[in-house]
C-alpha cells in the first residue's frame, strides 16, 4: 500500500537511506545506545513503515545465497575453533618459528592463507587472543603481530568469494564462479601478503630486534595456557572443511556447499548451542537490514539517475571503481559501499571486471584506518580488552602505505592480465 505521493516517496527514502548510512559511518546514533545492526534493522523498518517498499518485495530483496553462506561458513570455522585447530597452529608456529621475524612471517601467512578460504573476521575472532598469548609465551612486542595479523587477514580475503562478507555480496550478485574469483585475485593477495610483511617488519624493525619484552607483556595481564586439541572433532572438522573447499572449486553452488557442511558440522556430536552463541548474528541482522534499504533507495532514487549513462561514461571503470569504493568504504564500512555499487555494475560494458576492481578495493581499503573493517576493530577489541591499547595513529603508521601499495598493485593486475 503506498502511503506517500511518488515525490514525497522519492524525498523520505533519501532522507531514511542518508541517516542509516551516516548511523553506519558514525557506528552508533546520537542519544541512542545502538548498533550497526540496529541502525540498519531500524532503517529496513522506516522504509517499510512508509510504503518505500512492499512486505513481499522486502522479502525478495533479502540475497539469501550470500546470508546462508556466511552462516554456513560461521559454523564451519566455529568447529575449527572448538576442536582447537587455531591453538595447534599457532602452538606448533611458536614451536618452530619463534624467531621474531619468522613468527611475524608466520603470523601474517595464517592470518592471510585462513582469511582466504574462510570468513576473515570470523578468523580474527579465533587468532587474536592466540597471538596474544603466543606474544606472552615468546616475549615478543604485541603491536607489530596484532596490526599484522589484522591487515593480512583483510589481504588474504582478497583471494576468494568466501574471504569476507562483501565478496560473498559480490559473488552472490554477479555469479562469477568461485575458481574464477580465486583466479583472477588470489595474485593481488600473494603479493599484498608479502608487501604486508615487509611494511610492518620495516616499520617495527626496531621492536622486533629487541631481545626481551616480558615487561610489554607482562603489563597486559595475560597467562599462557596450553592449548587443548579435540583430536576426533578437529580431524572431522578439517576433513569437512577441506571438502567445502574442493566443492567450492569445483563449481558447485557455494550456498548449497556452505549450509551442507554446516549441517554435517552440527551432527558432530557437540552440543549445538556451543555452535549458535559463536555465530555473528548481529551481522546477519546488518545485512538483511541493509538489503533492504538499499532496494528500497534504488527503486524509488536510483532508478531517476540514469545509470545506464553514467556507466557509458567510465572510460577507465578499475580506476574510478577504486576511486569511489576506498572513499566510500571509509566512510560508511566496506559491506555497505558494495551494496551501493548493485545497481551500477551490470550497465559497465565489462561487468566481470567492475565486480573484480569492487571485490578487490573494497577489502583493500579496509586496511587504510583501524576503523577500515571489522577485522580490524575485532584485533583491536580483543587486545584493548587484554590490556593492549593500537591506537588510531598507532595503525596509520602501517595503514596509509600498505593500502596504497596493495590497491595500486591491484588496480594494475586488473587493468593488465587479461585471462
């Protein structure tokens, strides 16, 4: 039922579109105690209270693909963590790598390898307070291998769909096949990888050739504690994930994939709510929230703007995609920048190519400020709650010149290999 005129319609979306956005930017709205998730819940609510959008075209507009992916994967990486994959691996890193720069090199490969084949955040939740702990174990300085790990997992999600929550968005809308994807961008994530590692090991070089930092670790409080590893859980566990991933490769539907070895998971015979009090449900409340907005503020906005016109105008589309997604992205979060690219992409001559250059700026310009993505601000939580403060300034020191390097390496990969 429409409550508003067609112009009165057109003017109440903007404004219910631009104040959930600036609620996303700010994180929070004034005098209200509330949340991203939130603020995009209340959005969806606002454009279905005022007729913007229909109940059932709400419905619709929700991508189902890309939120039973991400929810599959939760559970998938949740077993891991439960059957103690994360503290063997990092265990068996201080055993053999423990020397400062190799236990950086190390950090940064796992953050990176693990971000590409699962949820980058979901990754940084389960590492981050291992790093700490091996920190403690080795007495190592904290900041170079938390700002490590927190970039490279945002590097390393460059690499596939199911990297991190905008790609699975991407992949989801623009059907470009998993193998594909990894193809065309697991090469700008090597190479950010190692330009990750030689940026934080030059900018902490004088920390990492220090020799004993027990006082800088022992002022966080932590204890070490010895990992515990479910030996029958974890060998099921990789063995499930490992086949999700052949799946994933092969070509079979990833959602499908995805809620299939979420299910085998949950038949694992470890009590299912274990399962559900680690999932992001706030997460999957943002997205469904924001896939609302957003199709309401097409049909009623975008749709007067001639799109198909501004697309015949992107003469260099990797260029001024990657323009506008760094900017867009630090200012209101890399998920809801992509969704604001939906409508645009598939009127560029070259679709495949813009889905890219989004898929690869977007997750890039996460890495330009601690607020840039939510893996970051998951590292800086987890420490700020050990005792170990990375402060804003702190992080641009890495940031700033990482970002750029990793987005021009892109933009060129993009705009030169042609396969």
């Amino acid at each position: 039922m429409t409550i508003l005129s067609g112009h009165m319609t057109y003017w109440v979306t903007v404004v219910i579109f631009t104040v959930t956005y600036l609620g996303l930017a700010w994180g929070g709205l004034p005098g209200l105690r509330i949340d991203r998730a939130g603020i995009a819940m209340a959005g969806a609510a606002a454009m279905l209270g005022v007729g913007a959008i229909a109940m059932h075209d709400a419905a619709a507009a929700v991508d189902a693909e890309t939120v039973v992916l991400l929810l599959g994967m939760m559970i998938v990486v949740t077993s891991l963590q439960l059957a103690g994959f994360f503290a063997w691996a990092t265990d068996l890193i201080a055993t053999h790598f423990s020397g400062a720069y190799t236990l950086l090199a190390m950090t940064i490969a796992l953050s990176g390898c693990l971000s590409a084949l699962l949820v980058n955040d979901v990754v940084c939740v389960a590492l981050t307070p291992l790093v700490l702990s091996l920190c403690l174990r080795l007495k190592r300085p904290p900041l170079p291998y938390l700002i490590g790990l927190a970039t490279a997992s945002n590097i390393g999600s460059v690499a596939t769909i199911t990297g991190n929550p905008q790609n699975i968005i991407i992949g989801s809308l623009s059907g470009i096949s998993y193998l594909r994807f990894a193809s065309r961008l697991a090469p700008v994530a090597v190479i950010g990888l190692l330009l990750n590692f030689a940026i934080v090991a030059l900018v902490y070089r004088r920390q990492l050739r220090s020799a004993g930092q027990s006082d800088v670790v022992k002022a966080t409080g932590l204890t070490h504690r010895s990992s515990k590893v479910h030996r029958r859980l974890l060998v099921r566990s990789l063995l499930i994930t490992g086949a999700t991933v052949a799946l994933f490769f092969a070509g079979f539907p990833i959602a499908i994939v995805a809620l299939c070895a979420a299910a085998l998971t949950l038949l694992s015979g470890v009590r299912s709510d274990k399962y559900y009090r680690r999932i992001d449900w706030a997460l999957l409340l943002m997205f469904s929230g924001l896939f609302i907005v957003v199709r309401a503020f097409e049909v009623n906005v975008v749709r007067t703007w001639g799109l198909d016109q501004w697309a015949a105008s992107f003469q260099q589309p990797v260029l001024m995609i990657t323009g506008l997604s760094v900017v867009l992205s630090n200012l209101v979060s890399n998920v809801p920048a992509v969704l604001l690219f939906r409508s645009l992409i598939p009127n560029l001559a070259d679709p495949e190519a813009g889905w890219l250059t989004l898929a690869m700026s977007s997750t890039l310009a996460g890495n330009l400020t601690l607020l840039g993505s939510v893996a970051n601000l998951i590292v800086v939580e987890t420490a700020r709650r050990a005792g170990i403060v990375v402060s804003f300034f702190e992080y641009l020191k890495v940031g700033v010149v990482l970002t750029v390097l990793t987005t021009i390496v892109g933009v060129l990969w993009l705009m030169f290999t042609r396969y």
